[in-house]
C-alpha cells in the first residue's frame, strides 16, 4: 500500500471512530432521557436495567475517545512524517 492511500486509510478509520463516539454519545442521551421520563412512571424493569446500560456504554464511550485521540494522533504524525501533502500535490500533475 502506498503512503497516500495508507493515509486515506487512517482517515476513514479517524471518521468511523468519530461516528461510533458520536453514536454513543446519542445513546446515552436517549438512555438519560427515558430514565427522566420513567420517574413518572416508575418501571421496575427500566430503573434496574438503564443505569447498567448507562454505565457500560458510558465506559465504551471513554474507550472511544481514547482510541480516537490516539489514532487521530498517529495519523497526523504519519501525514507529517511522510508530507503526505505534497504528496497529494505530485500525485495531482501526475495526473496531467
């Protein structure tokens, strides 16, 4: 694999990771507000069941954003060590 198309690579990766932190971090305001709606009505199965819910995706969430940080990281390191830009450049008067 050539370093462009390493670099396209990890940036679809850096995408996906921001859609599955964004994802969840949906699902935990979807988790919080049935939680809130429940106080009214008091389901013993939601009061048991939401907060672990809650917990585990949260946990998921902080794993995330983790990797994601990192990843992110490692992707703009290996765009400046291989001046993934110019590149891009070359590779664009190449093409006519």
């Amino acid at each position: 694999m050539d370093k462009i198309r390493k670099f396209e690579l990890m940036e679809k990766i850096v995408h996906e990771l921001e859609d599955l932190k964004n994802s969840n971090q949906a699902l935990i305001q979807k988790i919080a507000k049935i939680e809130v709606d429940n106080i009214d009505l008091g389901n013993k199965r939601i009061e048991k069941d939401l907060p672990d819910m809650h917990q585990r995706i949260a946990d998921n969430l902080d794993t995330i954003a983790s990797i994601l940080e990192d990843f992110a990281n490692q992707t703009d390191e290996y765009s400046n060590k291989n001046n993934i830009s110019a590149l891009k450049e070359q590779e664009e008067i190449d093409k006519l």
